[in-house]
C-alpha cells in the first residue's frame, strides 16, 4: 500500500488525516517534531508527501523547497493559506499541487490516487523533439541549444503533451485532464502557475517563446 507522509502540527487534523488515508487504501506516518522535516521525510521514504505550511520553526513553503532538491516525491500542499501567493510560491517552490483548507475527503483522496498514478506512469518512448528542443522523458530532461533542464514531473507531462500534439492547439481542459485525471477539482489558476513555471525553466537552456497562448482556447508549441 502506498505510504502518504503527513506534515501537519495541529494534532487532531493529523490524526483526521491517518485515518481518512487509512480508510482510503493507504498506509500513514507523520512529524511530531519538525527541527529536521526534510530529513524525517526522506527516512520514512514515502510515495507521496502533504504538507502543511504553517509549521513551528520554519516555513512549509521552505521545507518543500528543501525537499524537491533532494527527492522527486510528489508534494501535496495542503493548508489554510489560501492567497493566490501562498499557492503560486508553494508551486515555485516544488508542490505538485494544492489543496485549501478546510478540505474535502473524497477531492483529497483523488488527487492523491491522480498523483500517484502520474509518478508511476511509465513512458511509452524515451524521447520527443520537435522545433530544436528534445524532450528526454526518461530522465525528466528538456536539452536545447547544448544546454539541459531537470523538469518537474508537471512540467514535464506539459510539454509532453504539447509536443506530441506539435502544430495543433491543446485546450486547457484537455491539459488539466491529463495532469489531474478530472478537470471538475481543478482551480484554473493552478495551471497557469504550471504554464509560467515550464516557461521560466525552458528559459533557462535559452528556449523562450516556444509555449504560445491562444486566448480562450489553450496552448501550442
């Protein structure tokens, strides 16, 4: 069974949480002491980490920067910080998604299931190139102009996506399905802060203007 890490200090949503996961298929541990989350984490070496933002003695926001440095399990952020910032910082920072608080059992308990199924999917081919940049879909890697980018796991269903798709638009609900299994639990905004973010990381290897935006439509490359 899968075992989801729960960063949480308020003890009695803890234990709420073990107990829905448990009751949902799913194995629990959890912080009760949060000098060395990152560390607890990785220890524990779970399928899937959620994480709380609020925490005493440090910042959530920072613990899953720490920790996409040095793990590639998928981050659920879930929290009462609920600003447009806190949830595009969390995405920066390395979440693979984002759940308000107070939050729905059975919306959680599918965006694990769809998460989970996305950091076990296994490529059908191990490469797509298309315009001057190559998508290494085995090592999670975008190569263009002698240069290389790791890319996060949404990152990198996006540009597969849009690449297999070259020369076509993808709407924004057909994205949203793909990354989330179901476009009905989605905040639009969420994709968008996957978008900029590809983006940002393309620019990095040189690759800027290779995403275009078809307004009211969706995306191509």
């Amino acid at each position: 069974m899968p075992l989801i890490y729960i960063v949480e200090d308020d003890a009695a949503i803890r234990t709420e949480l073990a107990q829905v996961l448990e009751r949902n298929g799913f194995t629990t541990a959890a912080c009760t002491a949060f000098d060395a989350v990152v560390d607890d984490i990785l220890a524990a070496d779970p399928d899937l980490v959620l994480l709380d933002l609020t925490l005493p003695g440090t910042d959530g926001q920072f613990v899953c920067r720490d920790l996409r440095t040095r793990s590639d399990v998928p981050i659920i952020v879930l929290t009462s910080r609920t600003t447009e910032i806190d949830e595009v910082m969390s995405m920066t920072m390395g979440a693979d998604d984002f759940v308000p608080k107070p939050y729905s059992s059975r919306v959680l308990v599918a965006r694990i299931q769809a998460l989970l199924r996305r950091a076990s999917a296994v490529p059908e081919r191990n490469a797509i190139a298309h315009n001057g940049v190559e998508l290494d879909l085995a090592r999670s890697l975008a190569l263009a102009n002698g240069k290389q980018v790791e890319l996060t796991k949404n990152e990198m269903r996006i540009l597969a996506l849009l690449m297999r798709h070259a020369g076509t638009i993808v709407s924004r609900e057909a994205i949203m399905r793909d990354l989330w299994d179901s476009d009905a639990f989605v905040d639009d905004n969420t994709l968008t802060v996957n978008i900029n973010r590809l983006r940002n990381t393309l620019e990095k290897i040189g690759v800027t203007g290779y995403l275009s935006t078809h307004r009211g439509r969706g995306y191509s490359v």
